[in-house]
C-alpha cells in the first residue's frame, strides 16, 4: 500500500468546509484525499495516453481528528474489474488507530475523447 501524509489544518475541518460545526477533519475532505491517493496510484497502473476519472467513493469515516493530527491515507494497488480500477482505501491517525477505511473506484478513459463528450 502507498502512503500519503497529511495533517488535519483549521482550514479543512467541518466547521471550515461547511459540512458541520465542529473543528474537526471534514468527511469532504477525508474523501478528497482518498480519491487524490487512488488518483495518483492508478496513474502508474494505465497507459500514459490515457487518465482515470472518479466513478465512486464508499467511506465509512469512523472517528474524528482534530486540528493538528496527522493522518496517514494508505492506498492499495488497484484491482481491474474489467471496467473500472478499485483502490481500498484505509485511513489511520498518527496513534495508528482507524479512522476511515472504504473503495475509490476510477474509470481508465482517453483524456480527449472523454472531453468531447463533456461539451
């Protein structure tokens, strides 16, 4: 699994993003940095003509951090269903405790043909 570091900033708690009012990290955020994580692990798993795109999350986000903690995204290599990469995904704080774990699932797409649709 691929490691990502971050740390939890007034800037990205509920309170800040709008998503609750406490000063804790924000579930928006948490899945932010999962799809982040899954985005750049799936990069090295596809042709570099093409790119992923989000299809879906599913996060059980199960324990809140406060302003300061540091959290760790822990990021499998992805699975290929036949028609998407999925990522697990596993979230702990700096004391190794769980605080979120789930999928992010990506479509492997061709960046211009995927955009000529969009318009």
């Amino acid at each position: 699994m691929r490691q990502f570091q971050h740390t939890v900033t007034a800037d990205v708690t509920a309170a800040a993003v709008g998503s609750g009012d406490l000063d804790v990290l924000a579930t928006p955020t948490l899945v932010l940095w999962c799809e982040v994580a899954a985005f750049q692990v799936c990069a090295q798993s596809i042709d570099p003509d093409h790119t992923t795109v989000g299809t879906t999350i599913t996060i059980d986000h199960v324990k809140g951090s406060p302003v300061g903690a540091e959290i760790t995204v822990h990021c499998a290599e992805p699975i290929n269903d036949g028609r998407r990469l999925v990522c697990h995904v596993i979230v702990k704080d700096a004391d190794g405790d769980q605080i979120a774990k789930g999928e992010v699932h990506r479509a492997v797409v061709d960046p211009d043909r995927f955009m000529s649709k969009c318009h």
